[in-house]
C-alpha cells in the first residue's frame, strides 16, 4: 500500500502532503508549487568554536574523558583530545560536562502558552472526534515564555504536538527554540516531518461519550481509527486513478490528506497511549492498513511489552515517575524507562509539561537510578541517549542531530558538572553553533509578554 500511494499523493502535489519544511525553493522543481507554511528557519551567525578539556557525553552511549568538541559553520567537526584550536575561539571546559542537545519528543509550548488561561489555550481543537485536518503549527505562539526556559534547561529541538481529547488531534511540528521569532515559520526545523497526533484511551472516550456521542468505549476509539484510515484508502484511489485517467479527482480533504500521508510514511504518526493491550491494538491497526508507527507516548506500561515494540521498531516516549493520576495511568513503575530500555526497545525521556521540559536532564537521572536499583547496569553515556539520540530517531531527524557526530548539527550544551545529578546546570547552549544561551549572560527579554513584565517591575 505505502509504495502504491507513493505517486497517488504525488498527484496532489499542491496539497503537499507532507508539507516538509524547507530552506529554500528546489531549483530543480520550478513548476512545483513550494510547500505551505515552508520553513524560514536559518541559524544564528556562528563562529569556529573549540570546547576544550570537558567529559563528553556523545549521544551514542559513549563517555570520554578530557576531551575537545570542534564546531564549525554550524556543524560537529570532530570530538576527540587534544584537537587543532586553530582559528577556533576555545572554551576552557575543564570540570565540566559537554553533551548533545536535549530533544524533548512531546511538547505543547506555544500552543499551551504560559501564562496559562483560556485565552492562551489553543492546542485541541475539539469539535469532532477526527479533527487530522488542523495543524499544531497554527496555533504556536513564538513569545511563550516558555522556549526561553526551555533553552535554558538545554533544549535544542522540541516537537509540539496538539492536545489528545481526540481520535485525531491533528498534526505536530518539530521546532528550533529561536528566541525572539516572530512567526513560527521561523522556527521550523527544516526538512523535519510532521507527525500526526492520535490518541487512545480515556480521553478521547470520556470527552465524545460525554457528549452523548462516538466513541465513548475502547471499541468507539478503534472502530474509528479503523474507518477514517478506510476512507483515507479510498481517497488515495480515487487520486490513483484520476491520475491513470479514470475520472476526476476527488475534492480536496485536508483531513484525508494527513491520513493518507501516514499510510504513504511522508507523516509519521505519534500516538497518545498508556495501556499495553490498547498499544497492541494500535499496533493491528496500523498492520491492517499499512502504515508504521514511531512513537507511543507516555507509554505507562511499556515495560508489559518491551518485546513488541522492540520487534515493531517503535519508541515509547515516557515519563521517569509520573504515574496514577488516572485509572489507565495506574499500573505506572518507576522502571518503566530501564526496562524498555534493556529489552533494546528506544527508550525516550519526555515532558508534556511547560515545567518538566526545563529539566529533563534531572527526569532522566531519575530513570536511571531507579533501573540500577532494579540491578540494570546503566551508564550516564547511555541514559543520556534517551534526551538526545533516541528522540531524535522518533521524530526522523538522527542523521541531522542527537549525536555529536561530525556533520551533525551543532547543539551542543556545557553543563556546570554531571548533567545526571542534581547539580548540572546548562551554562552554554549552542544550536547550529551558534550560542543561543549563556548562563548568567546580561540580556534583553525576547518576549513582548516579559517585556512587559520587565517594565512593570522596575517601574514599581
């Protein structure tokens, strides 16, 4: 099915289906229309920079001690000791930490704003149960606050996601934390895929069922993940076969595009689930139609079937201990994170929360040392890959960031000491190379909200 809808969705290239960011126009493409809401993302001016002298964390499980990271134009030149400074500014990081960029795999800043009132709360549209047609996108506010702290808890890449009361929330975006962008094109990591948001379980249920209407059961949440994927199969052949000149296409459907675009694999499908028989579900759901899925989050009881998801090649995108604040988060361990871990399924340290994003270094020391209580042997190295690498994997973008390999992008964070104790602090982060944050640095707020807020307190 994926190969055959491959040319099908071709035909309705001005839908852009994938609606991938991008830099610039193809050259090599000028009759094809340039995909809406296109990236205008470009990195900060950078300069040559050697981190000299840190322990580094490398993303891919590795420690090294006493060792140099070389940065230039945006990207990882080389990790090792004793490497050329020449034309490099050098960063004396003796004592310290220096590690990969955090990538939190499921945020809602921007879309849940701080400060948080009704107003601000713009990330869940609602109105029916299948709602694949809206964009997170639309509703990301560039001067939350939040990205600010978020920066400075060392995050480089968040994915923004829309809320989960609905069967389909829509689609979510991978951005760049650019303080002070005034649109949120500006913020969009090139090239990134768009997700689609889906959600199982209790909220979707209770939200419909209150209203009287479907799904209000585990088999309402199924039978309509089922049939709006069958309508999406009909409407990729009916764009097939237009296009072998039998008939006319069908109406555009912004919400049959992004489902046909996860069967396609042009948008990858993340998917709101804490029980493991529901994940097992969507798992059959996903065979019946052909599609693939890259990541359950919150994932409460991945632990039950650490085995399924490593043979699906699925992430569990998971909390360290939040758990029991309702009946299908109730069976929640504090293993959670080791145990799909060790079962070599990816593991992935997340937020879903305005506050938890700005320390998730600390969310995965906890993972950590609660798998070693549990007789797990796990490196800082390794626990670090669930911040950086595997998150990375979730959402497509590993062969861009998430490791500080060269010719990776440069994010790249200089910790205070062991970012896995309760003592690191991020005091450098660089994005692309450049420094975006620099702790105890004098500078204006890039927010008008905290603008504001900056007058009305030195007024008083």
């Amino acid at each position: 099915m994926r190969q055959i809808l491959r040319p099908v969705i071709a035909l309705a290239a001005t839908l852009s289906i994938a609606a991938c960011a991008t830099t610039g126009t193809d050259t090599d493409a000028e009759d094809e229309d340039p995909a809406p809401f296109a990236s205008t993302y470009t990195p900060r001016p950078s300069t040559p920079t050697l981190i000299r002298n840190g322990t580094v964390f490398d993303g891919n499980g590795a420690e090294i001690a006493n060792a140099d990271v070389l940065m230039r134009d945006g990207r990882i030149v080389s990790v090792g000791q004793n490497l050329s400074a020449e034309g490099a500014t050098v960063i004396d990081a003796t004592g310290k930490f220096v590690t990969p960029g955090i990538i939190d795999a499921h945020s809602h800043l921007g879309v849940y704003p701080s400060p948080s009132i009704n107003a601000t709360s713009d990330g869940n549209e609602l109105t029916q149960p299948n709602t694949a047609e809206v964009w997170a996108e639309h509703s990301v506010w560039p001067q939350d606050p939040g990205f600010l702290r978020a920066v400075a808890g060392g995050i480089t890449t968040l994915h923004v996601l829309p809320g989960s009361g609905n069967l389909f929330g829509g689609r979510g975006v991978t951005l760049r934390p650019v303080l002070g962008a005034r649109t949120v094109q500006e913020m969009k990591f090139p090239d990134a895929p768009q997700s689609l948001k889906m959600a199982c379980g209790e909220n979707p249920a209770r939200v419909y069922g209150s209203r009287n209407s479907s799904p209000a059961t585990g088999m309402g949440n199924v039978a309509g993940y089922r049939q709006a994927f069958a309508n999406a199969a009909r409407y990729a052949r009916r764009l097939e076969a237009a296009e072998n000149g039998e008939g006319e296409p069908p109406d555009r459907d912004l919400e049959m595009e992004t489902l046909a675009g996860v069967i396609n694999g042009d948008i990858i499908l993340q998917w709101h689930c804490y029980r493991a028989d529901e994940m097992a579900n969507a798992i059959q759901v996903a065979h019946e139609f052909d599609f693939e899925i890259a990541g359950f989050h919150h994932a409460v009881e991945s632990y039950k079937i650490a085995d399924l998801l490593r043979e699906e090649g699925i992430c569990s995108m998971m909390w360290a201990d939040w758990w029991g604040f309702k009946l299908e988060a109730y069976d929640g361990i504090r293993e959670n994170i080791a145990f799909v871990d060790a079962a070599g399924a990816c593991a992935v340290v997340h937020s879903d929360s305005e506050v938890g994003i700005q320390r998730l270094n600390q969310e995965a020391a906890k993972a950590m040392a609660d798998g070693r209580r549990a007789g797990l042997e796990i490196s800082r190295a390794h626990a670090w890959t669930w911040l950086s690498r595997n998150p990375a994997r979730a959402l497509h973008i590993a062969d861009e960031t998430g490791t500080l390999e060269a010719g990776r992008r440069a994010d790249v964070l200089i910790w205070s000491a062991d970012p896995l104790s309760s003592y690191g602090v991020a005091e450098r982060v660089y994005i692309d190379g450049a420094l975006m944050y620099e702790r105890g640095a004098q500078r204006d707020p890039p927010s008008d909200f905290e603008l504001g807020q900056t007058y009305t307190r030195s007024a008083q």
